[in-house]
C-alpha cells in the first residue's frame, strides 16, 4: 500500500522540532530511523498531516559517558550503539542484546530512542531501558522532561510521552564492572520478535549474588521488571534449587497470551529455560569466566 498524503518537515534544532510537533496537534510523528513508523505509515495504520524529520539536528547522534551513566542520542543508530566502546564497557549487556535485534538491513537505519518510544513489548531496546531502569528525556515547547522507565511503557505499543513531546534522548546508569551479565533471547528465526526473552545482571559478593536485577519480553504488556524472582536470587549461590524455584515462579506469575507464534503455556516454559541459561551465564561472568558474546 501506499502512505496517506503527508507534509515533511526537516527542523535544524529540537526547539524547531517540537514547534512543529506542537503545531500538528497530535497528528504529527516524528521520525528517525522510521524502521517500525514507515511500515505502519504504508498500511495506513497511522496517517500522520505532517512527519518531522529529526536526523539534521546537530547532537542527536552522540553516545557519551559522564562517569556513571550512558546517554544515548534520538539519532544514534542499533549499529552504532552495538559497536561503540562506550557501550561494550559500561553497558556490555546491551552490547550482548544489540545483536539480536531484526537485522543488519534494519540495525543499519533504526534506532535506540526511537525502538523505547515505539514500546514494543516484545523488542530488546525497551527491556534494557526498563530493567535498568533508564530515564526516557523528553523535549516540548514547555521544556524538557524526565520520565523514568518504570513510568513510560504503559502498554502495547503506548507510552507516556505527551503529544508535543519528542524523545531527545536515553540515559542509563553503567552496571558495576565486576558485575555479571546474561541476556537469553528466543525467537522463531534470528531476527524475529521474541517468544520470550529473559536479562540479568548481579555482582558476588562471599559467594552469593548481590544487587541483583531481573528483566523479561516477550511476555506482557509492557517490558518487565522483576522484582520478586530478584528477591529469590538475591543473596543465594544460584544452586538448582534456587534455579527450579525460579522456573517455577515464572511460571504460576506470568501471564503472556497465546497467538499464532507461540500458546502462553510454551511461553511460560520457555520463560524458565532462558532464566536458567542466563542465571547460570550471570553468575559464571560475575566470577570472572570469559563468556563468548552473542553475535
């Protein structure tokens, strides 16, 4: 099919940017990549008066580190942020996890701000925003603002920008360096939307996981982060024991639904098979093992 008639627009500045978006009240998109937008636009699920080009504007294309946390540009591409060195030191696990998104034709053009403002549930970039626990900047003719993951996915597909409001750019705090990292992912082909996907990253300290964080797609509304399966491994030496509770929580927790790729029942199966995986990657990582990455 064919898009809609719409008018384009190619601001210099954000400033420029979210006067447009504010002038199209509520029927304009902004652009990027357009990887998951231009589809949607061709089969006129969207019809947007006026789409709005941010690519021109000078900065959006930076990843930087201040020390502590990693802020990642609204331009900067998957292919970018899966080789920058920034992000394989600080952020290995979404160095880990970049590989598995689409492919090279898709990681080539789209982009990390624009997968987390997508909110896809079941694509990688929001998981790693969500259970790291990243903060989504936001600019509007009113300012810029702060949204914290925990408060911007709220749905399929709906997040909490307000419509005059442009993603500028994600802000994730690095994890430890001695910390652990596994990232289990499994799709039906390389490249296609995960039936489930589970994350991890913790530290051992006297032989038991500390500061553990948990995340998981694939299996709801929204990425997740979660909290009581955290409180299981927290302070344990990851036995079998400890690894079976944990299959055996997401399975009476969680509550993805059945489509035609997958029934809810293998998705929760599946859930405990990669949390066993990437538990055990976690754990061997966090004790110093040289684990191959993904890709």
């Amino acid at each position: 099919m064919k898009p809609a008639p719409f008018e384009y627009n190619a601001p210099a500045t954000v400033e420029e940017a979210a006067a447009a978006l504010a002038a199209s009240a509520g029927d304009g998109k902004i652009i990027a990549g357009g990887q998951s937008l231009m589809p949607m636009i061709n089969f006129r699920l969207v019809k947007p008066s006026i789409l709005i080009d941010i690519n021109r504007i000078e900065g959006l294309d930076k990843i930087e580190f201040d020390g502590s946390r990693l802020k990642i540009g609204a331009t900067v591409r998957h292919r970018m942020t899966a080789t920058d060195t920034l992000v394989a030191r600080h952020l290995p696990i979404v160095h880990d996890a970049m590989h598995h998104v689409a492919h090279m034709t898709v990681r080539n053009r789209g982009t990390f701000c624009g997968s987390v403002a997508h909110a896809d549930p079941a694509a990688e970039m929001p998981l790693m925003t969500r259970f790291l626990d990243g903060t989504i900047i936001a600019f509007s003719e009113r300012g810029k603002r702060r949204i914290p993951a925990a408060d911007f996915f709220a749905g399929s597909l709906v997040n909490a920008l307000d419509e005059d409001e442009l993603v500028t750019a994600v802000e994730i705090d690095a994890i430890p360096e001695d910390a652990g990292w596994g990232f289990e992912e499994f799709a039906r082909r390389h490249g296609d939307f995960a039936l489930a996907c589970f994350a991890t990253t913790f530290r051992v300290e006297n032989g038991a996981a500390s500061g553990v964080r948990v995340g998981m797609m694939g299996v709801g509304e929204t990425p997740l982060r979660l909290p009581e399966i955290e409180e299981i491994v927290e302070g344990t030496d990851l036995s079998e024991p400890i690894l079976d509770m944990v299959a055996e929580r997401l399975a009476n927790t969680l509550t993805p639904n059945s489509d035609i790729h997958a029934s809810a029942d293998y998705r929760r199966h599946l859930s405990g098979v990669l949390a066993k995986r990437a538990l055990r990657t976690a754990w061997s990582r966090a004790n110093g093992r040289q684990i191959r990455r993904h890709g």
